[in-house]
C-alpha cells in the first residue's frame, strides 16, 4: 500500500517522541541512581540498551530506584514485585506498559526524588 507524505510525517513524528521519551527515561533513570547511590561513584547509562550489570546496579540499587519510579509513575507496587529487568530497556518497557501517571517533565520528576 501506497504511504502519503502526511501519513509518513506522523509515522516520522510519532518515532521522534518515542525517541525523544527514552532519550529523557535515560536522564531520568541516571538521576535517580546518582540520589540513590549518594556519595558512590557512579557509572552513568548512556543508552536504553545499556545493562544494570554495565552501570553497576546491583539488586539493592535496583530495588530502591524501582520504588521511586514506582511513586513516579503510579505503579501498584504488587505488579512489581515479580519484575526483574536486567536493562534499562527493560526497566522503562515496564514503566510504559504499568504506569498510571506520568511526571510533567524530567526536572519535575527529580525534584520529586531529591
């Protein structure tokens, strides 16, 4: 089937939010881990596909930042208890597939950290 020229610009716009959305979840994601490693020497993620074993999260670390974005994102706490992500891909298909808010921007999102 034939695509239009508008057709192909909403496809075009539609991926460049998406994009734009995971290039803020990285940003978010590496500011709550440098609130909840504190003082540590942190490894910062650079890319959705970057692994909580690459960056150095380990299962605490893990644990404490899903509980933030589990007030973040209004999350029903008993759905994450069986999740596990290993990436932060993984982490924000989660987020995207369970939330029920969302913050108005990353900046207010990490004032709501701190």
């Amino acid at each position: 089937s034939r695509i239009h020229k508008w057709q192909y610009a909403e496809i075009s716009n539609r991926r460049l939010c998406e994009r734009l959305r995971m290039i803020d979840f990285v940003q978010l994601f590496n500011a709550i881990l440098k609130i909840v490693r504190k003082n540590l020497i942190v490894l910062e993620a650079h890319s959705m596909s970057d692994t909580f074993e690459e960056i150095g999260i380990d299962s605490l670390d893990g644990l404490t930042m899903m509980i933030y974005f589990i007030e973040l994102y209004g999350i029903d706490d008993q759905i994450t208890k069986e999740w596990h992500p290993t990436s932060i891909q993984e982490c924000y298909d989660l987020i995207m597939k369970h939330k029920t808010k969302s913050p108005s921007s990353i900046e207010d999102a990490i004032k709501n950290c701190k």
